[in-house]
C-alpha cells in the first residue's frame, strides 16, 4: 500500500518543498496510519473469530492514541505550516499566538493530544504523581518526533533505535507485538523519505512519537519513566532554542547515523 499511496499522493498534487527546495510528496503518515489500519481490519477478524491470537489486548487502549495523533497531525498538515508561511511554530510560537487570539493548528494539537493522552493513561491503577509523568512523557515524546522530522528518515531510525534497545536489552518481541502494525508501514516508508521521494508531515513524524511514547510507558518501570521524562525534557528544551540538525552533525557518531543511507 506504501508505494501506491506515495503515486496517489503526487498525483494528486500533494507535495511539499523540502529544505533543499525539492517538490517531494506529503503527508506520507497519512498513507502510513491507512497502510496500518488496513492491516487491522483481516487481522481483527482473524484474532477474535478464528481465536489465532494475533493482536496485544492492549492495543485497545493506546490505538486511540495513536490514531487520534495521527489524525491532529494531519490536521496540522492541512491547514498549518503548508498553507501558510507565517504559521507559528515550537511551544513559544503556538502560546504567543493563542495569547493574540490567534488559532494555531499547533495549539489545537497540543491540546488534543493533552485530552488524548490524559484518557487513555486512566485506568493503570497508578497514583496522582505517577499518571501526570506518565500522560507528560507521552505527550512530549509524541511532540519530540516531530522536533526531529527534518531531514529525510530521522524520525524512523530514532523509532528502530529505541526499538531494538528495549527488544535487545529486555531480550524480548512484546514491543513489536505490541504496535507492529504501525512499525511494518514505516520500515517501508523510510526506503522513500532517505531517497527525498516523500516527507512524512506531522502526521507520521508524531505517529512514530506516540509509537515510542507508548513503548515508553508499556516498558519501563516507574524509575525508568522519570529518567526518560527528564531526557526528553531536555531534548525538548534545546530544539526550542538550539538546532537539532546542528547538535547530530556536530558528532561524527550521531552524524553517521543521520546520514546512513540519505540520497545526497
């Protein structure tokens, strides 16, 4: 479904200029949650009629998540940065134009995914101070992601990172159990935005955040949540101030990895 949602979106004339002043088509999330959805549909059937055990109970939970932030990044998509150039952006940007009674797409996204995350924490028995880091960490998480999305296939090796570190340290599939329908569309989807043939918009970039805001939540222990909350805090803060792209190629490291397989 990947490569024939990527023909239908530049047919349609969906496109975007990248920062090399490419035309590459966009969103590529939304051809990615579609892809996802459905794969859902015959795996739902076979998992409850046929009793094949197919998909995580908990994806109950945390796909509302995942598709009502994929739908506030599409939103964001349509009617933000694209159509217009003085659109605000980061944290600062969203809260001074709601302060001028201004409508920030950014601001109704950072909203939604408040009431979003908010909802679908309820219920794990945890305490007040533990929810409000749980819902805090999911919903920076989900916002940091998009803080990365700006250079072809970023985002996804930040995903497949944090992924092989919880399968391999925790020796362990439940991740991917857990949210492989949503993984499986992105690992085909980075083979087009390293070649600068797609953008994956806010609406993939904060897909892949609430995919790992999840795994963040569904892996680690309450000491482990606080220790990503504050990475995550201070990642947050430097992008809004400093340059991400400037942090990475100034370590060869992280420098290599950004650049691993990129079209120049």
């Amino acid at each position: 479904m990947v490569p024939a949602g990527l023909r239908g979106l530049s047919a349609a004339g969906l496109q975007r200029v990248n920062f090399r002043g490419q035309d590459l088509a966009f969103p590529l999330g939304a051809v990615l949650v579609t892809a996802a959805l459905v794969s859902l549909a015959p795996l739902a059937v076979l998992d409850e009629r046929a009793g094949l055990d197919l998909l995580e109970p908990d994806l109950r939970r945390w796909i509302v998540y995942l598709i009502g932030i994929a739908f506030l990044g599409l939103l964001d998509d349509s009617l933000g940065l694209g159509s217009n150039p003085d659109t605000p952006r980061g944290w600062r940007g969203h809260a001074s134009a709601v302060a001028r009674g201004e409508l920030s797409t950014g601001a109704v996204k950072a909203v939604g995914a408040l009431a979003l995350a908010a909802y679908v924490v309820t219920g794990t028995g945890n305490e007040w101070p533990s929810y409000a880091v749980d819902v805090v960490l999911l919903i920076l998480t989900t916002n940091l992601f998009n803080l990365l999305d700006l250079r072809g296939g970023r985002v996804e090796k930040a995903m497949f990172i944090v992924l092989a570190g919880f399968c391999l340290v925790g020796w362990t599939l439940a991740p991917m159990e857990l949210l492989g329908i949503f993984v499986g569309p992105f690992v085909v989807g980075v083979y087009f935005t390293l070649r600068n043939r797609a953008m994956l918009g806010d609406t993939g970039s904060n897909l892949a955040g609430a995919i790992v805001g999840v795994w963040l939540l569904t892996e680690l222990d309450g000491t482990g949540r606080l220790i990503a909350l504050a990475l995550v805090v201070a990642v947050t803060a430097y992008g809004e101030f400093r340059s991400i792209s400037g942090f990475i190629d100034r370590l060869p490291p992280l420098r290599f990895i950004d650049s691993l397989g990129r079209v120049k």
